[in-house]
C-alpha cells in the first residue's frame, strides 16, 4: 500500500506547526535553533506532528536519556502516588507540566532544571483530578512588556499564572482564580457549589478568548456540561453553549420537557481543537447522565455523543453531528479531534477526524459536518429493555474506514492461551448476553467492546499526507445492571465489612470519629460529592493514607456505603444531529424529578473481564497501533501495542497490551508512543509500523510524548508517572536526545 500523493508543502502550512512564537509555521529544511511543541496535542489542529527530522529512522537507536525531572519529588513529603497524564507543553526553550499532585512547574527546557513551582493548594483543601496539561498564551503587542500566561485547571478552579515568574495574575478573576462552576447557572434549583466540576484537558485560546469543556460526574449528581468561553483577561464568561439544549434553542424536542433543570452531562471532556483561520472550535461530547440507564431522558437527547464546530468568538454552533442517539453504552468521544487535509474525489478537502470508543473513524468536512465516507443508519435492538427505557431505534455505521477495533465478542473471539483460561471465558459467554454492539443494558448482563476504548483520551497524531496514527484497545466489559434496593442491601454488607477492615480503627464502629484528626463521616455526601471522596481513598489526604490496595470495585462499594448509609446520595463512579427521525413517544415528561435524580437501576462499577491468571478475555491482539489512510480510508499497517514478557518468553507471539496515552509523529519518520503495560516507550517506522527503538521507562507512560528543540538540538519527553491500573508508582519526565 502506498501513501496518497498529496502536497507536503500545503500540509505544512495547515499544521501551522511552532517555533519560537506560536504561530510559526514549520519546514523540514534548514530549522530554527527552537522549536517549541507551544499546545496541548502539539498545535491547535491537534495534529501531534512535528516537522523537527534531527531524530530519524536511521539514528533513534542511539536515543540516550538526556535529562530527568522529578516531579513526584517536587509535591514533597505530603506527596501520594497519583498517575500523570500530563502532554506538557515547550515555549520558548520552557518546558511547562503538571507534578501528580497538580502543582504547575517549569523547567529548562534543553536541562530539566527547575525555575519555578506553584502550588494550586498551598492554603485550601486539595481536589484531585487527572489533568492533561496546561495553556499558554501572550498578549498581541509582543513588546518588553508583553502578558505572558499559562492557564490550566485543578479541582473546580480555573487558574492564570505569570509564565515567567508562576505567581497568579491578579486581575483574571479574583486573584488569579476562576470557578469551573462559572457560566453553569440556569432557574432549577441546582446548588451548583455541591457538585463537581472539573477540567482534565486544555482548552483552546482564539484571539483573547479561553474557550473551554469540563469534567463532570456521570451519576444522578452531574452538572451541566455546557462549553463556555471565557475572557483570557478578566477570567469572566464571554459566552455558554448548552449541550443541553434550553427552550428555544435547537434541540431542545430532543428530550423530555425541562430536561436540562436536572440533567448533566453532555459535556467535553476529552479536549478541543482550532481552525484559526476560519475562527472554528471543533469537539466531541460525551453521554448524558445518568450512564447506561436513559429512562428520564428519552428521545435522541442533542448534543451528547456529538462532534460539534462553534464560532470560538460567539459560541455559536455551526454545525453538529450526533454519533450516538441516547447513548446507553458510555460511548463517549473520548479525545479531541484531528484537523486534517485530504484529497477525495480528486479534490482537495479540509476535514475532521473525529475517532471513537468503538473504534470508528469519522471523516467529515470541516466547514459542513457532511462524511466524506458514506454512513449507514441501521435499525438495532431496542428489547428487552429495563422498565421505563426508550432505546432509540437507529444507530450509525461508517463503512469506511473499517472499525480499528472489534465490533462485538463472540464464540470465536475467545481467548485459547490455555484450555482452563478458555473454558472460564466459555462458560461465562455462554450465560451472559453478547452478539450486537447496541444491545441495551440489562440485569442478565451484556460483554461488549467499547467501554475503555478503541480509541481513548490519548487521541491520535496525523502527518501532513493525511495519515493517521491511532492507537486501541481490545478490552471486554462485564456490564450487569442491578435493581437499586437489591444492589444497596449488597453494598450495605460488602461496604460494612470494607468500612470496618480499612476506616473503622480511625473513624470509629459508628463513623462519629474523634475531633478534627480523625473527622465524623456522618453525613459525608453532604460534604463531598462521591467522586471527591473516591479521589481521597485513592490519593490520601493529610494524615489519611491513600487507599491504593483496594480494587476499583472495592472503592466503589465503600464509598456507596459511606454515601448511602445517611442519605439517598447517587452512586459515584469510580476513578473515571442532522439526522431526522420519528421520535419514540417521550415517557415520563410531566413526571416531576428531583434533583439529584435517582435512577432505579444502576451498573456493576465499570468491570473488565478476564481470564483466571489476569489476561484479557479474548485472543490476541489486545492493543494495536493503526496507521490510515484518510485520502482512501484504507489501513496501511496494524501491528500489536506492547507485550507481555513473562508470555513473549513462552514463545506467544507479541499480544499488545492495554494501552492509555497516545502518539506523536514527526518527519523524521517515526511515531514514539508509550502508554503500555510493559511501561516501555517505543519508536515505530511511520511507513511500515516496525519498532525501531524502545526504552523501559522507571514507570508507565500513560501519557502523550512531546518532540522540540533547543539549542540545535531535539529532544522527546515523556512523563513515567505510572499507577493506573495497579501499576507501580512513578513521577518523572523523562528527556531523550541523541548523544
């Protein structure tokens, strides 16, 4: 297979890739001294290339660590093992990142030293949350005195910060803060200061305007999750975009009557990119809450699961596409998209490459929202459903290019590492429901792909001919629904023993505790949402140790049982259309709802499913990395992500592994990616998918790689920070050159 001829030099100038200031754009001959890597996903079409060749297919074997950063180290002895995800971002030879603790720091950037650390809770209560990366921006004038800034989030507080000295800006907001909560408010009756809301990925900036999404909770509890923008000045709200719609706005027949007074979600999470020149904002939404059960939200429910373009000065929307109608499988766009130039029909076309949890790809045209592939709309399953359910009757189906990852789990998928391994997976596919992808939820049970990707929140890179690089995983999800009085009376005795092997020596057998060191949790819900709690047992917080032996579930079930034995409070996750259709019948619109709502069923806690030794359920491969081609739609390589030694020593072949980051890709002809469980990075030949170099990282790399240069030469960063997933912690950025 070979590449689509297009222009390279028209590629280019699209990417509009950095040097010293922002807005430089690139050429792989006779390179600046500095090349930053000046936005999150490297520029503001998100494109994670760099025209930077010093790195190349012929030397990335002699890769040697150039520097390291502690990061870990600088949160101190009250520091906790907290994963970073953090793409850190280089401006002007200054490499700034985020410690696991979300203090902002810089460094030099050609030698990792320190010049300055803020911290976002020095005087207040911290409110952890997995946080991308940060902003940068500076005022126009460019003089002596030009405003220089980095902007990022942590807990419910958005922050400006003098990028050169890391103390807050005074006038933006009050003191250099501004909450997240700002720009939210609408006539219900939500007490918007009890509900989180965060921001784990940066936004965009266009001219002097932030524009941003947020990170909510996906239960009953779940704010709105509007996109604001907001002034890069003052920190006020310039303008709001509802992803739920209100009266009068388009939209709003999509749902139930007043569905936005109490229901949340819909919101951008994943991150967003800019077309300068047309002055567009382009984004994906995520699910509605409450996940996996919709019956108080029937109809096509606009504009969750949509890839959206806004004017980035006006908020207002320019086109929309729905990929999902009422979503009830938590199929979020998980990653922001990719601005890319393509030829189609002979034709030169600007597009959005918008990828997804199931692993499609949809190509649309930047200025329409039209596919550039056709997309099929196809009846699916809408029975049995749970009582009060209303599944919408059609979903879509790209047919190119083809899914990147496995559609649905059957027979033949079955793992066959061993006859025992085999038999357990059997024995359950045998007794639980699978066999299409839109199956609704049920108490029996579904096993479906999806969950946890194809495609995650590490996104994606292309390269100025249009391909792209898109790493998946391949996991099965064990999803069960359960009836909420059954599933309480089951918390209350799991969550009693949990409660009193791991709080009740500090807290006491009756939770009152004894004073100000070891605090009453009677009550708690009323304090902190679930997921602010479930982040303290993960994270510890003052004399309280971080609760890293427990499992996912486990923490799930005892903050349930924290929150549930005083109140009603909704159950925590833990952790983390232009088409027309006759609308089903709208159930429950003059119902009257509270708020928080309460569904009546509820889900497992978001459960992978594996083999009896740990393994994935099913064959091999369990995480790829893909390379395609947007000008056909045709794949030009597919090879396996990661390995497991202890198997590669058995002699299996190469399996992939799960995967969480994403990758970059340079003109040096390679595409570096870490995000495995073998906590190694590697460097992949971008035409034929061969690994050319890897290095095994002191931690996992559940982040996205960066590429500069400084002083004539170029360096790859990653941050090790390890933990997700029972890894073991890490902390550090970690620097590459050539010797």
């Amino acid at each position: 297979m070979k590449y689509a001829l297009q222009s390279t030099v028209l590629g280019l100038l699209i990417l509009g890739i950095s040097a010293k200031a922002p807005n430089w754009e690139g050429s792989d001959t006779n390179p600046p001294t500095n090349q930053d890597w000046p936005y999150y996903g490297g520029n503001k079409a998100g494109n994670r290339y760099s025209s930077l060749s010093q790195i190349n297919l012929q030397n990335v074997k002699n890769l040697k660590v150039a520097w390291t950063f502690d990061a870990a180290g600088a949160d101190g002895q009250a520091g906790r093992p907290l994963e970073i995800q953090c793409q850190p971002i280089v401006i002007n030879g200054i490499l700034y990142g985020l410690t696991p603790m979300l203090k902002v720091f810089a460094v030099d950037a050609g030698t990792g030293k320190q010049r300055w650390l803020f911290d976002p809770f020095k005087n207040k209560s911290p409110r952890f949350n997995q946080s991308r990366g940060v902003m940068y921006w500076e005022s126009r004038d460019g003089g002596p005195g030009t405003d220089k800034r980095i902007l990022y989030s942590a807990g419910s507080t958005l922050y400006a910060l003098n990028a050169l000295t890391g103390e807050p800006v005074a006038g933006f907001g009050q003191n250099g803060e501004v909450d997240l909560r700002e720009g939210l408010q609408d006539e219900s009756k939500r007490d918007l200061s009890k509900l989180s809301v965060t921001s784990t990925t940066p936004g965009v900036i266009y001219k002097d305007i932030l524009v941003l999404g947020s990170a909510v909770s996906e239960q009953g509890d779940a704010a709105p999750g509007h996109v604001r923008g907001f002034d890069i000045r003052t920190g006020k709200v310039r303008w709001v975009f509802h992803t739920i719609p209100q009266p009068g706005e388009k939209g709003y027949e999509t749902w139930p009557k007043d569905a936005y007074k109490r229901i949340g979600g819909a919101n951008n999470w994943a991150g967003m990119v800019l077309d300068e020149k047309r002055g567009t904002v382009y984004f994906g939404t995520g699910s509605p809450s409450v996940d996996f059960y919709g019956g108080i939200r029937a109809g096509q429910n606009l504009y969750s699961d949509c890839i959206l373009a806004l004017n980035a000065e006006t908020g207002n929307m320019q086109w929309f596409y729905q990929t999902i109608h009422h979503d009830l499988w938590d199929r979020d766009l998980p990653c922001p998209p990719n601005l890319v130039t393509v030829k189609h029909n002979g034709k030169t076309v600007d597009a959005v490459a918008q990828t997804t949890k199931d692993g499609l790809v949809y190509v649309l045209n930047r200025d329409t929202g039209e596919s550039l592939f056709p997309v099929e709309e196809r009846q699916v399953p809408t029975s049995p459903a749970l009582p009060g359910e209303v599944p919408w009757p059609t979903q879509k189906f790209p047919t190119k290019p083809a899914p990147f990852a496995r559609q649905v789990f059957t027979e033949a998928d079955i793992t066959n590492r061993t006859p025992e391994a085999h038999a357990f997976v059997k024995a359950k596919f045998l007794k639980t429901r699978s066999g299409d992808k839109f199956m609704p939820p049920s108490l029996e049970g579904t096993l479906f792909f999806g969950i946890g990707g194809g495609a995650e929140w590490g996104g994606n890179a292309s390269d100025p001919q249009g391909i792209l690089y898109q790493n998946s995983n391949e996991m099965v999800w064990d999803l069960r629904m359960s009836d909420l009085a059954a599933r309480n009376a089951e918390i209350a005795s799991k969550g009693k023993t949990l409660y009193q092997a791991n709080c009740m020596a500090c807290h006491g057998p009756d939770r009152k505790g004894s004073g100000q060191e070891y605090p009453s949790l009677i009550d708690l819900g009323k304090r902190l949402s679930g997921q602010e709690i479930n982040a303290v047992l993960r994270s510890g917080r003052g004399r309280m140790p971080s609760f890293q032996h427990l499992s996912d579930q486990d923490r799930f079930t005892l903050v349930r049982y924290l929150l549930n034995a005083d109140t009603k409070t909704p159950e925590p996750k833990p952790a983390e259309s232009q088409d027309q259709h006759n609308a089903p019948v709208l159930t429950g619109t003059n119902e009257k709802v509270d708020f928080p709502y309460i569904p009546p069923y509820i889900n497992n806690g978001y459960t992978r499913f594996f083999d009896p030794d740990g393994y994935p359920a099913v064959k091999p491969p369990w995480g790829t990395l893909n390379a395609i081609d947007l000008n056909t739609g045709e794949y030009l390589w597919r090879v396996p992500l990661g390995e497991f030694p202890e198997l590669t020593k058995k002699g299996v072949p190469i399996t992939g592994t799960e995967n969480y980051g994403g990758p970059i890709v340079t003109a040096g002809g390679l595409v570096f990616i870490a995000g495995t469980k073998d906590e190694r990075i590697r460097a992949f030949d971008k035409k034929t998918g061969k690994v050319v170099w890897e290095y095994q990282l002191p931690a996992g790399g559940f982040a996205t790689p960066i590429t500069y240069q400084v002083g004539q030469k170029q360096y790859v960063v990653i941050a090790a920070g390890g933990v997700k997933n029972g890894h073991k912690p890490g902390g550090s950025y970690i620097a590459f050159a050539l010797p």
